[in-house]
C-alpha cells in the first residue's frame, strides 16, 4: 500500500470523528492533495464603500479620452453627481491592461495589474438607488433582506468562521460604539437573518486570535469558553420549560451559543497556523478614527485568511456620516462631499473622493500584498483569492445604478479570465447590455454552483441575459 493511499485513508476516517465539522475544509482539501489534485480553498474578499463609486473616475488616464466625457458636476436636489462621466457605450469592448496608465487613486494596483480588472457598464435597476441599495447590491433584491452573494459563497467554501464582516462603522453610534458587534445591512444569510460585523477592530482580533494571545488576552479566551458551557446548560434546561415562539426564540439562541462553540474549538485546533497569520497588535487596533480602524480591519482580514479561520470576508468602509481627516484635507464627511462641499486641503470635490478611493484600494493591495507572500501548491494564496472593490450603491452618490462599476483582483485560481483587462459591457438599453446579477451569477458558476437567475429581474433587460453569467469574465 503506497503512502498516498494510507493517508487518504487515514483521511477518510478523520471525516467521521468528531472534529469533522471544525476540521472538515481542511481535511478535504488534504485528502485532494493525497489524491494527486492540487485543489485549494478559493478565497473572496469584499471591499464595499459607501457614496458611489464614479464609473469614469476608475477608467485608465490613456483610455479616457475613449469612454469619459464632462458634464456638469452638481445637479440640483440630487447632490454631486461628478464631472467625469461616461460616454454611451453601444458594443463590448474588451482591452489589456498591460500598457494602461491606472487612475491615481489606483496606482496601489499598479504591482498586481496582470491580474487586475476593470469591470464597467454593468446596471443595478433592481434594486434601490439613491444614498444605498442595503442588501441588494450583494442580493440583487429590491427593499428586503435576502441571502448575499458573500453568504452563497461562505456556505461553498466552508471554513470556522464562515463569514467574516468587519466594519467601520456600525448602525447605531454611541458610547458602546468602540467595543460593539453591528450590523451593518449589507449582508445576510436568508431573508430573516442579517450577518453580524465586528465593529472594533481590538474585539476582532481578540476573536480570531485570541488562542495564541498571552497573559491577560489569552485568560480571557479561555474563559469566554466556559461562559459559553454555561449559557448552554442554562438555554437547554429552559427549553424543557417553554414552548411556541418562546421555544424558537431560545432555540435561536442556543444555535448562536453551539456556533461561537464550535468557532472556539476549531480556533483551538488550528493554533499554529493562527500564529503565522496574526497580525501585530498596535494603536491603531484601538483608536476611533475611520483611517486606522480601515487599516486595522485589513491587517485582520489578511490574517484570517492566512491563518485559515475565513474564506470569506466582507469589509465595510465607511458610512455617509464617516469623516475623513488624515488623507490630505480635514472636515471629509462621506454625505457632505456627495453633495459638493470641498473639504479643506482638497482641490475639488472628485479629488476628495479619489484620495478617499486611492485610501480604500491602497489597503485592499496591502491585502493581496500579504497573501502573494504566502506559498500554496506551486505559487501562493493570493493564486486562490479574489477581491472585489465596490459601492453598496452604483455610480454616484445619489445613484440611478444605470452603471455599477466593480475593481477586481484575482482569477479564482483560473477559474476567471483576468491576465489584466478593462472590459466595458454596452450600456443599458443596447444590445448585449448585463445587469449586476450576471457578475454575482459568473462567480457563483465558476464556484461550480452555477443558478438560474440571480435576485429580481429588471424589466428592462432581456429576462434571458439576466439568468446566466458573463461569459467573457470566464476562463
């Protein structure tokens, strides 16, 4: 019996005991590998601002004179609708980025432009426009909660903690606000349960690292264990009392105890990889201000994808009343430049905006930078992750989701078609037009999960271009 075989055996057995729910991603992906396939976990990471994201303002410079054309910037009653806007686009136009001089605000990119693209052209009518879409834009359902294409993929690419959302802001701002876990609405799991977010980076790390901590950090995830034993014994002694709702609720309950449960002991099991990942604490980890607690979510969401606690991570950026002031000017409320105030020290409205964006995708490199230096297979993680950089609203910031631009770093390890491109479907009302669904559904076919549809339909677009993905971004 050869040593391959032995272990894939061994392997196989592992499935059957009792860590086979925390262990189980990695043992499958082991025993691929005994079997000769070099398959790894895919990884996403969704980078979501706030206020838009400006279709002409992410074009390359030498390409503007192609699709961008002015307009006037501010529009009565609507806000700063920005002066750099998109020509009518009629036809498919596929370019390389090989030559392409990247937008300031994307020059972080610049190491990473082979496998970079510029996604443009797409619409977003299904869903709501104006300051955010809240769900839809990561559901492509219209003014309800429905489960996001970040969850889809968590449930296909299982890890500890299955989603991880990390947020700068949270829903409700006050006194707890340091040390909260909110919910930021822009991720669920069903149409009954949104997804929680760690809106302080300290809790975050605390959470996912906490098992390789020392001293007072490492006392205090210990105990968090215990606590949880007897919250357990305390909900199932209930259970035996209640019944109807008041069962159900407790039952809730009780599944979130078994949950952190099982996070716990899956964190444990895995602390020797959880210390190559961990990030190093600093200041920043504690500080309020929307620039550190951006950088700190960041450095957090590279270690858990490192360290294997995550394949999925959704980081939220910032808010409409998120304030800016250590990007070269000061008084950068997000709500207050859609609406044309020039904070100090910018020159204009879109140059805010672009070192607010130039801010975003900086740290989203910092990301890819930390994964390309971890080897996997023949190459690195970074080889099996995809970032995806995105509003939670389309073009502007008061959006009509006409377009919904997307920066995307990664290639699903092949699986999508990215030797660095900017590619522009015809716009809305043309023939060959795309809505937001076929991008989510290109993923989700490329995850071997392919579906029929995705969300709401828009009345307005060929019902049969709206079931299936983009055939161009697929390898």
């Amino acid at each position: 019996m050869t040593t391959n075989t032995t272990r894939r055996d061994l392997l196989k057995s592992l499935t059957l005991g009792s860590g086979s729910l925390v262990l189980s991603p990695l043992i499958r992906q082991l025993s691929a590998q005994a079997a000769g396939k070099n398959e790894f976990p895919q990884r996403f990471v969704f980078v979501v601002k706030s206020s838009g994201l400006t279709p002409g303002a992410i074009v390359p410079d030498n390409f503007v004179q192609d699709y961008v054309v002015r307009k006037k910037s501010y529009i009565a009653g609507e806000g700063y609708t920005s002066g750099i806007q998109m020509k009518d686009c009629n036809q498919l136009v596929q370019r390389p980025l090989k030559d392409a001089v990247l937008n300031y605000s994307l020059k972080s990119l610049e190491p990473f432009k082979d496998r970079l693209t510029i996604l443009q052209g797409l619409s977003g009518n299904m869903v709501t426009g104006g300051h955010m879409s809240g769900y839809g834009a990561m559901s492509c359902m219209k003014d309800m909660m429905a489960e996001t294409i970040d969850h889809k993929l968590s449930k296909i690419y299982p890890s500890v903690f299955s989603h991880l959302g990390l947020s700068t802001v949270t829903a409700t701002m006050g006194a707890r606000f340091a040390d909260s876990v909110c919910y930021p609405g822009i991720s669920a799991a069903s149409n009954t349960k949104t997804l929680p977010f760690h809106g302080s980076p300290s809790q975050a790390y605390q959470s996912l690292f906490g098992s390789v901590a020392t001293g007072k950090d490492r006392k205090q995830f210990e105990s968090q264990g215990n606590l949880f034993d007897y919250l357990g014994e305390d909900v199932e002694a209930l259970r035996k009392v209640l019944s109807g709702t008041e069962k159900e609720k407790l039952d809730h309950h009780l599944e979130a105890i078994e949950a952190l449960q099982k996070q716990r002991e899956g964190i444990l099991a895995m602390s020797d990889q959880i210390k190559v990942g961990k990030p190093q604490f600093s200041e920043k980890y504690t500080n309020m201000t929307i620039e550190d607690r951006m950088e700190a979510h960041c450095e957090i969401a590279a270690g858990a994808l490192i360290s294997g606690l995550t394949n999925v991570v959704t980081i939220r950026t910032d808010g409409l009343g998120s304030q800016y002031n250590k990007l070269g000017f000061v008084g950068g409320q997000v709500h207050g430049i859609g609406h044309g105030k020039v904070p100090e020290g910018a020159d204009s409205v879109d140059h805010a905006r672009g070192l607010i964006r130039g801010f975003q995708l900086e740290n989203m490199a910092k990301i890819a930078a930390s994964l390309a230096k971890i080897p996997e297979g023949n190459g690195t993680m970074l080889d099996n992750t995809t970032l995806i950089y995105f509003s939670d609203v389309g073009d502007k910031h008061h959006a009509s989701n006409r377009e919904w631009p997307y920066v995307i770093l990664g290639d699903m390890g092949g699986k999508l078609k990215s030797a660095g491109q900017y590619i522009q479907y015809p716009h809305k009302g043309h023939e060959g037009h795309h809505t937001i669904a076929s991008w989510w559904l290109t993923l989700l076919h490329a995850s071997g999960k392919p579906q029929d549809g995705f969300g709401m339909k828009d009345s307005k677009v060929d019902p049969q271009v709206q079931r299936g993905p983009l055939k161009e971004m697929l390898a």
